[in-house]
C-alpha cells in the first residue's frame, strides 16, 4: 500500500511540473526514502543482513508495483480520454479499459500480499507486523505534512 501512495503521490507531484520543480520533487522523494529506511530499519531493529535481504527484495517487489502502476495510470488516461464520447463501441472500449484497470489494482494488491508473505525467511512474525503497521502511519504521517505544506485541510 505504502508504494501505491507514494506513486500516486509522485505521479500528482510530477504533472505539469516544469523540469525544475520535478527535479526538487526528486529530491524530496529521495530524502524521503532514505528517512523511510532509517525509521524502518530502527523499528523493525533489523540486523544487518536482515536489512540487506529485505531492502533487496522490497527493491524488487516495488519495481514490480510501479510497472503495474504505469500501465494503471496509462489506462486512466484512456478513460478519461473516451470519457466525452457516448457512442456504443466508445462504451464498450470504456469497459474494457475499466476492467482491465480493475484487474491491474486486484494485481497490485495480490503482489503486496505475496511480498508480505514472502518474508517469513527474513522476518519474524513480529517484525512483519511492525512493517505493516510502519508503512500505514508513515504514509499517513507524509499526507498530512504535504497537505499542510499545499495548505489543504486534514482529512
């Protein structure tokens, strides 16, 4: 879940952003990995080699995660693309491209489930939980500062 916030985050920072600003939204990003890291490895208090198979695999797993979330994105445009158009086979491509944006996010979820599962080798069952519910408050702690950063009001 935590990647899907922070791309859904980064693709809204990035559109129609001069070359500039992406830049420094670059950085942000970067900056805000690496604290994510710090705050992970010390709450999880994972060893050394823990920390080095874990960030691998996480590595991998998010690599996979923003594939599917390029092409999700990739489709929303579509939609939104055929969305003034009411003619029967534009309706039909619609759905089309909705169940096939739907499945794509029923994937992502299934990864996240499968990367979770898949570090029992690593882990201990505690750590897990501690991941889960790191990654939770982490993403929600970012939207509140970036939402009082734009000015917008607490959900």
């Amino acid at each position: 879940m935590k990647n899907l916030l922070l791309l859904v985050l980064l693709f809204i920072m990035i559109s129609n952003v001069p070359a500039q600003e992406r830049r420094e939204h670059r950085m942000m990003d970067s900056k805000i990995e690496q604290l994510e890291k710090v705050k992970l490895i010390e709450a999880l208090n994972l060893s050394e080699d823990q920390s080095v198979r874990f960030f691998a695999r996480r590595n991998e797993h998010r690599k996979e995660i923003e594939k599917l979330e390029m092409r999700s994105e990739e489709l929303i445009k579509q939609m939104e693309d055929r969305l003034d158009e009411t003619t029967d086979k534009n309706l039909s491509e619609q759905k089309k491209l909705l169940n096939e944006f739907l499945d794509i996010r029923i994937q992502i979820e299934n990864k996240r489930k499968q990367f979770i599962l898949s570090l029992n080798d690593i882990l201990s069952q505690e750590q897990i939980t501690k991941l889960v519910v790191f990654e939770k408050r982490f993403r929600d702690e970012i939207r509140k500062i970036l939402m009082k950063r734009k000015g917008m009001p607490k959900e």
